[in-house]
C-alpha cells in the first residue's frame, strides 16, 4: 500500500486555514487517502495528468472548510505526493 506524503509547508499552509483540531483531521483525513486511493485516482487533474483530485471538508469554529488536493502517484509507486490544495471557507447557517 502507498503512503501519503504532506511536505511541511503543506501542513504549514493547511494549519493556517483551521485551528489546530482542525488542521489534525484534514492532515489525518489525508494520510488515510491510500485506503480511498481506488476511488479518487480516476479524477486527474485536467492540466496535468500526473495529478489526481482529493477532496475533504470539515467543520471547524462555525465555518465549513472545503479543500481540494493535488496528488502525484506518478512520481513514485510507493508514495501519494501531496503537490498543492485549493481551500474555499463559509459561515454555516
């Protein structure tokens, strides 16, 4: 099974849109993707077909995070390479 990498600055960037309990379920929603690989792999990415989409949300302080993650599986059979996220927030209710 491959193993999700998630440079620091990645982390860095997503630590920077959620509180801390946040950012540690997105992070860990991430390094559970290998096991929903077979789901996502198929959503390339249109300007770059190493890329696959990932999407994940989640509630945190009253607002509902939606990021969008690019992932590189072509570079390496044993690892899902976090490249980039887009990060779109709004209030609930």
């Amino acid at each position: 099974m491959r193993r999700t990498l998630v440079s620091s600055e990645i982390a860095r960037r997503i630590g920077a849109c959620l509180s801390r309990n946040g950012s540690v379920r997105v992070i860990a929603n991430v390094h559970d993707l290998p096991q929903q690989y077979e789901r996502f792999r198929l959503l390339r990415d249109a300007d770059d077909d190493r890329l696959f989409l990932f999407f994940d949300s989640v509630i945190d302080d009253g607002r509902i995070h939606l990021f969008t993650f690019l992932v590189d599986d072509a570079t390496s059979d044993l690892h899902l390479i976090v490249k980039n996220f887009e990060h779109e927030s709004r209030a609930i209710g």
